[in-house]
C-alpha cells in the first residue's frame, strides 16, 4: 500500500467511526408499541399512590432534566426499566435521579481511566495511546454497575421488611374481621394501628383508593405490583374472590399470616446457619494458624540440622 493511500484509509476509518457515535447517540424514533406504552402509562399515573407522584421532589433541576433526558432515550430504544423502577418505588426514589447518578458515576470512572494511565506515563510508565481508553471504558462500565448493585441491596432489605409489616397487616385485619366490621372498615383500621413506612404506604394506598373509587384489595394489588411483593398481589386476589364473605376472609388471612411467619422463620434459620457455618470455618482457620506457629520452631529447626 502506497505512503498515500494510509492517511486516507486511516481517514476513513475515523470518519466510520464518528459517524457509528453520531448513530448510536442520535435520539431513536419511538416504536408503536413503546409510544402506546408511553400513553398508557400517563393515562394510568392518575390510579397509582399518592407516594409515586412526589418521588421526583427535591432533585435539583439538572439532574432532574437528565435524567428524563437518559430515560427518554433508554425507552424509545426498547430497554426495560421495570425491575429498576420497582425497586425504586420501594426506596421511594426517582428514576430521573438514579439514572442521573449512574450517567454522572460512569462519566467519573471513563474520566478517571485516562487520567491515571496518564499520570504513569508521566512517571515513566509506558503504554499505548489505547490503554488510557480501554481503562475508561471499562471503569465506566464499572462504576455505572455500583449505583444499581447499591440499589438492588437497599431495595431487597426494605422489601424484607414490607413482608414482615404484610404478616402484621393481616394479623389486625383478621382481629378487626372478628369484632364484626366489614372488610374495607377492617383494612382501613388495621392500617390506622401500625407504624412504620409500610403501614403509611398502605394507609396512603387505602386513602387514594377512596378517593379514586377503587377498592381497597384492587388498590393494594396495584401497591403489590409498583413494589413487586408477592404477598400484597396474592393478598388483592384473595380478597377480590371472597370480600363478600367475611368468615371466609377472616380464614383466608389467618392461614396467609402463619404462612408469612413460618416462611419468616425459615429464613431467619437459614441465615442463622449460614452465619454459623461463617464461624466455623473462622475458628477452623484460626486454629490451623495457631497449629502451624506451634509447629514452626520444630519444623525450623529440623530444616537447619539437615543443611
């Protein structure tokens, strides 16, 4: 290949790859079935919780308008956020200000890369020009992850506490059944009695379902589904086949609190094994090391007899 021909095919390559950026960064074209979606969703924000609508407030404007901005373009190309938007609602949590966190991390990990290979090559440390880019992607892709993995933790333990005020919620539901009130009277009134974030949750679910029209089980189902908990969807089928029945209600959430507590227990058990098995194998390793510095003057010394 002749001296002229490389400037133009490195040329060239350079122009592909601007234009594959300016492709992979150009707002995509919505499909039908996301822009149905997208409709849909805003027609049904009138029916979800109080809760959900002022999860946006106290986020600073910029972060606010990238964040719909990072959302906007994940949606229209056909990402999915539902798992994310889950565990968001149950930390009570936008998702303007999660995704603007994660753009702001990763920007910091691809900005970091480049900055530390440079300051070894300052020093002496010799690399190629793309180490400094291969490093900034990949800690992009790094410190992207953490906000999410942060998330998933922070959302897996408050959902363990909202199973455990669930059995507490059907324990007072069952007593209000009892004394003689109806169902809707006992839902509202075992949500009166207990404290705790997810006894508001609920209390705020219940109110809004008043004053929507709802049900108070249909409302709850929706709150099992923003949240994902099972134990809220199957409490919302439950009473959806026998709220005419109140003996039956009353046996129905009876049964599905013990099964909460024994579920409850058997977790508990689990990880009080685990953490039991975590000590045994620390006091096998410690004595190994108390074993072998015992043994270390005599090893010692029948080595340096035989040299």
């Amino acid at each position: 290949m002749s001296g002229a021909a490389l400037p133009m095919l490195a040329g060239a390559l350079a122009g592909l790859g601007f234009f594959v950026l300016f492709l992979a960064l150009r707002p995509a074209r919505p499909s039908l079935a996301v822009t149905l979606a997208r409709l849909e969703a805003s027609r049904g924000e009138a029916t979800q919780s109080i809760s959900a609508s002022i999860r946006a407030e106290g986020l600073s404007p910029w972060r606010r308008k990238l964040g719909a901005r990072v959302e906007l373009e994940l949606t229209g190309r056909g990402v999915g956020l539902d798992s994310v938007q889950s565990d968001l609602a149950v930390l009570g949590r936008s998702m303007e200000g999660f995704l603007a966190t994660t753009v702001v991390v990763a920007t910091l990990g691809l900005a970091f890369g480049p900055t530390f290979i440079g300051m070894l090559m300052a020093f002496g440390f010799g690399a190629g020009p793309a180490l400094p880019l291969g490093v900034g992607l990949i800690l992009a892709v790094l410190f992207a992850v953490i906000p999410l993995a942060a998330l998933r933790s922070e959302a897996a333990v408050k959902r363990r506490d909202f199973r455990h005020a669930v059995g507490s919620f059907l324990d007072l539901v069952s007593m209000n059944l009892a004394g003689g009130r109806g169902v809707p009277e006992s839902l509202s009134s075992a949500a009166q009695v207990g404290g705790g974030w997810p006894f508001a949750r609920i209390r705020d679910t219940l109110s809004f379902a008043r004053m929507q029209g709802l049900t108070p089980w249909a409302a709850l189902g929706r709150l099992g589904d923003e949240l994902d908990i099972d134990e809220l969807r199957d409490l919302s089928a439950a009473l959806t086949l026998v709220a005419d029945d109140g003996a039956k209600v009353r046996q129905s959430l009876t049964a599905r609190s013990a099964t909460l507590r024994r579920r409850e227990l058997a977790e508990l058990e689990g990880k009080a094994a685990e953490r039991s098995q975590s000590m045994l194998v620390a006091q096998l390793v410690i004595t190994f090391g108390f074993l072998l510095f015992l043994a270390y003057p005599a090893i010692y010394s029948i080595f340096s007899a035989n040299q």
